[in-house]
C-alpha cells in the first residue's frame, strides 16, 4: 500500500511540474520571442514561489508522500531515512516532528541544488554563445534541456538512493570526491572559461553519425529535406545542454545526500531547482559578470558538503542538525553575492599607446 501511495504521489507531482512548463511554453510562450529581464524576474518568482510553497506542503502534509499514517510505517521511514531522530512516545508529536525535519531537508537540499545550478547556467550560456544561437531560441531549447534533465536526474537519484542503501561507503566515496571539485573549482575560479564547442568531441561524434544541416532553421531541432531527415544545430545545442546537466549531476546529486537519503525528498529538491534554471538563467545571463564571487562560494559549499559526508558519522554523534548546513548554504550564497557587489570585478584597463606623435 505504501509503495502505491510513494507513486501515485510522484507521478501527481510529475503532472503537476509537466503542466506548468506547457503553459509556460505553449501559452505564455507561444510566439517566438526575447526573454525581457521583467519577464525573467516574474517567472524566477513564480518558481522560487512554487518551491517554498512546497515545502509549507511538506511541512503540514508531507507524511502523504509516503502514506505514514501509524506507528508501524513512521518507525519503517525513521529506521531507514531518520536513524539518529529519537520519536516522542505520542504519535501526533511524532508525526509532525517527522514532517519538520522532512520538509527543513527539502528546502534546505533545495537551496543547496539552486546555489549550485549557478555554475550550470554560465556553461549552458557559453554554449547558446558558441552556437550563435538567436535569443528568440533560447526559451525552447531551454525548456526540453529541463524536461530531459527531469527525466535523468529522476534515474541517478533513484539509483543513487538504492545503492547508497546497500553500500552506504559509496557516501565517502562522493565526498572525496566533493572536496577534491571545490578545491579544483576554487584552484581555477579566475581562469577565463573557454569552449570551442564546434570542435568538441560530442559535436564531432553527432556529425558523424546523423545528418546534420548546416544551418538553422527557426526553432526546428530537426526537418526534412527532399525526402531526407536533417537534424539542425539547435538539436545539436540540446544534446550538449543535456550532456552538460549530466556532468553537473555528478556533482549535485552526491551533494544532496550529505542532507537527506530519503530519494523522494532528493527528486523534489532537485526539479524545483532544475525548473526554476531556465528563468534565472535569463535573468543572470543578463548580468553575467556581476557576481564574481559566487564562484568560490559554490567551490566552497562544494567542499563543506562533500566534508559533511566523510565525516557524517561523527556529526550525527555530536548532534548536528539540518538547519546548520541550511544557515551555512544561505550564509555563502549571501556573502558571495554581497561580495559582488560591495567589491565589483576590476575592469582591465586597455594597454597603452606607446607610440610618440
């Protein structure tokens, strides 16, 4: 009954997320055109709103997600998710302590995979640049890059989830290698980011084996031509957007179970930040250079998190809670973007003439 319940809940949530991009896409968006940063900012909202109001859900009804409705299935969430979180003898007390500390590792695991999605959207931003791709296309491209990024994370979390659970060493492993990304991303955070993405291997190995059309055509990913299937470079740039969310998963992903194991709580964290992507990402790429900082601040939360696995035995032993790793993430985003601003990014001064009249 539990296992119908776990589904029927998710594939509510699935419809739910589905419906709301269509309309964004296929009402809002339906005429071809350039996100306005007023645009950006209402539909950046609309998200951020949608998130927090998910977690007010998981706060007074997030025992539906898993059909708890007795002693005997709370004890089986706890035993496996919860180990460390000591039940009052009364199950009303119980419960909402069970959907306190579910719904403070959702916005908190939320606001950890917002913060870190940043990253994600100045490499996506090269790659629309590299491609020339116009503004107007933006928005489609963005939206089925999110759609499939749903789908993937949907199978690494779930996986992930299941074999964390059978071999819980796997969360050393991640955080190893969590710390060893903030070090390398802190390490090269003032290198000028460069990507041929013309020449890159991915490109290269699509042109190899399907039909690519040399140039665009509108918002077509693909057309045919005299009887011919041709897939256009706006195909091209979904594949590398999708191939890009691969590679940044590998990093979000392990960083989200420093907070919670619990895989629904994980997904749902996760899409609200994979769906609230594509309008901060008209909105920042319109202020692409402004905060500097916010580099070494992921690097950081990239290597305080992966910290937080290797040594998750000893915290929980000590007593340390959720709402710290969330005062922490909201503390460096914060920082990062005050930072930003208070000590601007110095512009290079031209080389000077040394020519005499």
């Amino acid at each position: 009954m539990e296992f119908l319940t776990d589904n029927l809940f998710l594939i509510l949530f699935g419809v739910l997320i589905v419906t709301v991009l269509l309309v964004d896409l296929l009402l809002v968006g339906r005429h071809r055109h350039t996100v306005s940063l007023k645009e950006s900012l209402i539909w950046t909202s609309i998200w951020v709103s949608l998130a927090i109001g998910f977690y007010f859900f998981m706060r007074y009804y997030g025992h539906l997600v898993h059909g708890i409705n007795d002693w005997q299935s709370l004890r089986a969430y706890a035993d496996i998710y919860l180990p460390t979180m000591e039940l009052p003898d009364n199950f009303s007390a119980a419960l909402d302590l069970y959907r306190s500390q579910a719904s403070l590792n959702y916005i908190t695991g939320y606001l950890l995979e917002y913060t870190l999605s940043i990253d994600n959207i100045f490499v996506i931003l090269m790659i629309l640049t590299g491609f020339t791709v116009s503004p107007e296309n933006y928005k489609p491209v963005l939206f089925w890059g999110i759609l499939g990024a749903i789908v993937l994370r949907f199978i690494f979390i779930f996986i992930g989830s299941a074999l964390i659970h059978k071999f819980s060493w796997l969360l050393l492993v991640f955080g190893a290698f969590l710390v060893y990304s903030g070090i390398h991303m802190f390490l090269t955070r003032n290198k000028e980011e460069k990507m041929h993405v013309r020449d890159h291997w991915l490109v290269r190995f699509l042109s190899k084996h399907i039909n690519i059309y040399p140039e665009f055509i509108g918002s077509h990913f693909w057309k045919r031509i005299d009887g011919k299937l041709f897939f256009t470079p706006l195909f091209v740039v979904l594949i590398m957007i999708e191939f890009t969310d691969v590679i940044f998963a590998m990093d979000s992903i392990p960083a989200i179970f420093s907070i919670t194991t619990d895989p629904y709580i994980v997904f749902f964290s996760n899409i609200f930040a994979i769906i609230g992507l594509r309008s901060l990402f008209f909105l920042l790429a319109k202020m692409v250079s402004l905060f500097h900082f916010l580099k070494a601040g992921i690097s950081f939360l990239l290597a305080f998190v992966g910290l937080k696995l290797l040594f998750h035995t000893w915290l929980d032993s000590i007593g340390y809670k959720t709402t710290y790793s969330l005062y922490i993430i909201a503390g460096t985003l914060l920082v990062s973007i005050l930072a930003s601003v208070v000590f601007p990014r110095k512009a290079v001064a031209a080389p000077a003439d040394n020519r005499q009249d």
